[in-house]
C-alpha cells in the first residue's frame, strides 16, 4: 500500500459558517478567509479538501466546487433560516450525522485527516475521528474565557457550556494550531493543552491581492477627495470590534482640531442585531455631531477592500479581543499603517513604532491622541508605510498551508502512536495510508 507523507484528502468542518459567505458581515469573517484560502493553497499542492458546512438556504447545492480541488458540502442539520448563533449546539448530531453518512458514501479511508474550525466544528471532528481513525487537528480561532476576559462593556459573556466544549475538544484533538503564541499559551494555560501537540501557525493574507497600489485611483474609485485624512475600519461590525471607539475618538479629534479634514470610513456589516445596517453607529455618529465625517460602506469583496486599504492614511482595529486580526495584515500589505489595541494577536500582526502604533486602551482620547500624532507626523507615517508591506510578507496563505500540511503529518504521527498501541504494526507513525482497509481499525 502506497504510504505518503502528505494527505490525499482532508475533510474541514466549518459548521456554523460557510467559508463562501461573504465576510464581514453577520457570522462570517476571517474564519471563512482562513479555510477558503488554506483550502486552495493545499488544493493547489494536489491536497483534495471538502469542506463541510452547514446548509443555510434551500437554494444550496447539496455540494459544489468553491475553486478546483475545494468541494464544498452543504449538510441539512436544521432549519435554513432563522436558527440563532447560539442554538446551533442543538444541530451537533444532525450535522455530525450528515458528516458521517456521507463518509459512508465513499470507499474505506476516503478522508485522510479531518480538520475542524472553532469549537462546534470540533464536537463532530472529534466523534469522526473516532468512527474514521483517522487524525484530528483542530483550530479554535476564538476562545471563550479569553473572550470573557476582554469584554466590551454590555457585551454578553460567552456560555460556561462553550467553554465547557471547548476543553473537550482540546482534549480529544491530536493537534491544534494556534495563530499566536500567546493564543498557545491560553490553550495551555486555561484549558489544560498538552504543550507538546500544539503548533503555531500564522494566519495569512492574499498579497496577491493586498498589495500597494495607486492611492489616487484607489480615493478616485471610492469617491473620497484628494484632501481628505481618512482613516478606517474593516469588520464585522459588533461590540468586541469597538468601531464605537473609533467614532468617538474621530469626534475627539475634531473637536481638538477642527480644521482637519477628517473622514472616517467604516466597512462592514452588523453582526449579532440581525439589522440591515450599522444603526447604533449611524446613531452614534449623530449623537456626537459627527455623521458628516463619517461614511458607511457595506461589505466589500477583496479587490474593492484592497482599495479602501489603499485610499486611507490609517486603518484602526480597536477591538477588545482578537485573536490574531486579518485585517491588520491586509491593510499593511497595501502600505497603509495600523492604529490597533494592544490585544491578542494584534501585537504580533502590527509591529509597534514600525508600522503602525498599539494603543494599550480602548479610551477614545487616548485613541485621538495615537492617530492624532501620527495624521500630524507625515515622516513617522511615510516611514510606516514603506515598513508595512514588508511586515505584511511574514504572512502569506502559502506559508500558513505549508505549515498545516506539516500539522497533518504530525497529527498522523500522534495517531499512528495512539493507534500503533491498540493494533501493532498497522499504521506507521507520520504516514498516511490513504486506501486503508475499513476493517482493520475497528
Ligand atoms: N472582510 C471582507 N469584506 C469586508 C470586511 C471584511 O472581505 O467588507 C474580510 C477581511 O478581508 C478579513 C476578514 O473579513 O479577511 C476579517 O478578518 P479579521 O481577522 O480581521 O476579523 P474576524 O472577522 O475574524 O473577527
């Protein structure tokens, strides 16, 4: 039987939101950059994925090819509309069912190793592991306590059941990634990881697309006036992100300086509210006198965003957790320096003093006064910009992919231990045997 040090097929699980669901809005953000992207990165190093997801509109093909190699499979586990956030631990054994007949469809061994996205995704990639024997590598993305421990003042705190889930799944996975070391040590820390199963792996950007570019053209394209100081935020737009925060320091910052043409741009669409629009922002705006500075644009796709990177002076990513920050990433891989909280990942993906500034609160003036000094330091903020698609080379999806496969492998080694223990000789560490006979495991 012909034995490789890479997978042949991996099986991601993404159930509660789908990777072709446009980002920045409602539930989908740089989780679903993360798996589309890693996805094609291993498709085009003839690593076949299929993505499982749970499916949200009738209108869904049961399976579709996202990209050549990524096959996306829409699993029916509940109604297609209207199922809250947080029911969706109600939809564990009927995606996990669906997750498991359809495995079923296919010749023993179909699935090399089985990768799963946040902790639901976790619960079902933990039972197909055991009904597969195959790896399991999990990425938590976002942690609960570390979540709780950094919450936006009237933000709910995330369920002790989460957490409770989250332990399982650390638990029972032969590998997890973290995107930081920092995320790495919570893991280990709070949530009781073996540090030797652990590996770090950045997350990336397309700097295919997130590249400098004419800022001109870019202000021409989105209709801002060659004058104007813009500075923005990108996202989701929710409590943990604090766009709140960047409104109230722009109103800060023109009432120390009003003469500065200020405009602030916020991209994105609510998350959480079910609301059409940014509502508590627009009101936000006008409650501080501030709605003709700032402009709404609804969430953009990747070419346009790039754009919006380009044509601002600064990007400010003040949210209160993070666990690494795309955003970041992409913005200074266009040469746009970062105005971020002091939190999570954004201390490893914004190098303070060098491409952007950390500011270690989330208190509005001390926010006016960090962009207030840079908008008024053209040389500081030139200098920025000539460091930060530099910086922004660290993070690519080809490395992040290059590092998950050597993951995989590592699981395969894990699993080829734990296994080896329970049926001598049959499956050699660090090895996939991708066509192995069903029965031998069991
Ligand atoms: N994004 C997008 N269009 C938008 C806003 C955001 O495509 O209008 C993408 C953005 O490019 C980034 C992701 O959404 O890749 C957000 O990831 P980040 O890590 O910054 O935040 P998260 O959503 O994971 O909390």
């Amino acid at each position: 039987m012909a034995r490789t040090d890479r997978p042949e097929r991996v099986a991601v699980l993404s159930l509660h939101t789908s990777p072709v669901a446009q980002p920045g809005t409602g539930d989908a953000g740089g989780m679903n950059v993360y798996i589309l992207q890693t996805a094609r990165q291993m498709a085009s190093r003839g690593v076949e994925v299929e993505i499982f997801t749970r499916a949200t509109s009738s209108k869904d093909a049961a399976a579709f090819e996202a990209a050549p190699g990524v096959l996306i499979r829409n699993i029916a586990a509940g109604p297609f509309e209207g199922l809250d956030k947080h029911d969706l631990p109600t939809q564990l054994c009927a995606f996990a069912a669906g997750v498991l007949r359809e495995e079923a469809r296919h010749e023993p061994g179909y699935y090399d190793v089985i990768h799963s996205h946040y902790w639901l995704s976790g619960q079902v990639g933990w039972l197909a592991r055991d009904r597969w024997r195959v790896p399991l590598v999990h990425t938590a993305h976002t942690l609960a306590a570390v979540k709780n421990a950094s919450l936006a003042v009237g933000d709910k705190p995330e369920s002790a059941s989460r957490e409770i889930g989250e332990k399982q799944v650390v638990e029972e996975a032969d590998r997890l990634t973290a995107n930081t070391i920092d995320e790495a040590k919570s893991l280990i820390e709070v949530y009781g990881a073996d540090p030797d199963k652990i590996d770090v792996v950045a997350p990336g950007a397309d700097l295919s697309v997130f590249k400098p570019g004419d800022r001109a053209r870019a202000r021409a394209a989105l209709g801002v006036d060659a004058g104007e100081i813009v500075v923005t935020f990108v996202g989701r737009i929710q409590p943990l992100k604090a766009p709140d925060v960047l409104i109230s320091a722009a109103a800060e910052l023109h009432r120390r300086e009003p003469a500065l043409p200020l405009r602030i741009l916020i991209v994105g669409g609510p998350s959480g509210t079910g609301l059409e629009r940014p509502d508590s922002l627009i009101r936000l705006a006008a409650s501080l006198g501030i709605s003709s500075l700032v402009t709404f644009l609804p969430p953009q796709p990747p070419e346009r965003l790039a754009e919006v990177y380009r044509a601002s002076d600064l990007v400010a990513v003040p949210s209160y957790s993070e666990s690494f920050g795309l955003v970041a990433i992409e913005a200074q891989a266009c040469g746009t320096p970062v105005v971020a909280a002091d939190v999570g990942g954004l201390g490893v993906a914004v190098r303070g003093g060098e491409t952007g500034v950390l500011v270690p609160s989330h208190d509005p003036l001390e926010w006016a006064t960090a962009i207030g000094s840079l908008l008024t330091n053209d040389r500081l903020r030139a200098r920025m910009a000539t460091n930060a698609p530099k910086h922004a080379q660290n993070f690519s999806w080809e490395h992040t992919a290059d590092a998950l496969l050597d993951t995989y492998q590592r699981a395969a080694q894990h699993f080829g231990g734990v296994i080896a223990q329970a049926v001598d000789g049959e499956r050699p560490s660090g090895e996939f045997s991708p066509r192995r006979p069903r029965g031998v495991w069991r």
